[in-house]
C-alpha cells in the first residue's frame, strides 16, 4: 500500500508543481502558499500519507483553511482508512 500512496504523492507533486523537503516525522509537516513547497515525512504508514496529502491540498487550493485542507485530501486519496478520519478529526481539533 506505501508504495502505491507514495507514487500518488510523487504524481500530485509533479502535477501541481509543488517542491518537497524531507522531514522526520509527520507532525513536522508544513506547507509554504509562496514557495509551492511542502516539508513532509517519508511516506510510512497511512499517517504520514493523510498528513502529506493535506499539505498538498493546501498549495493546490491556495488555502490556509485546515478543514478545506482535509476535504481536499480526502477527495484526492486513493483510499481513505478509519485511521486517516482519526488522525484528520485530531489535526482539525487540535487547531481549533
Ligand atoms: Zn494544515
């Protein structure tokens, strides 16, 4: 499954013109609107997937809006597990 997700990140990137830094650990990720640039972790487990497809999300609707940023990620995921809704539901309370 990693591999399939991160070819989907890899292509989304590539599509949407985003540059990506490596970070260490998912709660690291980032996304920078000017620079079309995201700091995301490897893409692991189905954490680090949800986490990099909502960075994504972010530069591809030019939005700094969270919730707009999840919708988008789980509109574009390839699929969408309990796990991924949990750490989506945590992240928008989190910055509530
Ligand atoms: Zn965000």
């Amino acid at each position: 499954m990693t591999e399939i997700w991160r070819k989907q990140i890899e292509e989304l990137c590539l599509a949407f013109r985003i540059k990506t830094k490596l970070v260490s650990r998912p709660t690291l990720n980032t996304a920078c609107l000017s620079n079309r640039t995201i700091e995301i972790a490897p893409i692991l487990s189905s954490i680090s997937y949800c986490s990099a497809l909502h960075e994504i999300g972010h530069v591809a609707m030019n939005s700094f809006d969270e919730l707009e940023a999840w919708q988008w990620a789980k509109r574009e995921a390839w699929n969408w597990t309990p796990r991924m809704e949990k750490c989506m539901i945590d992240s928008i309370e989190s910055h509530a």
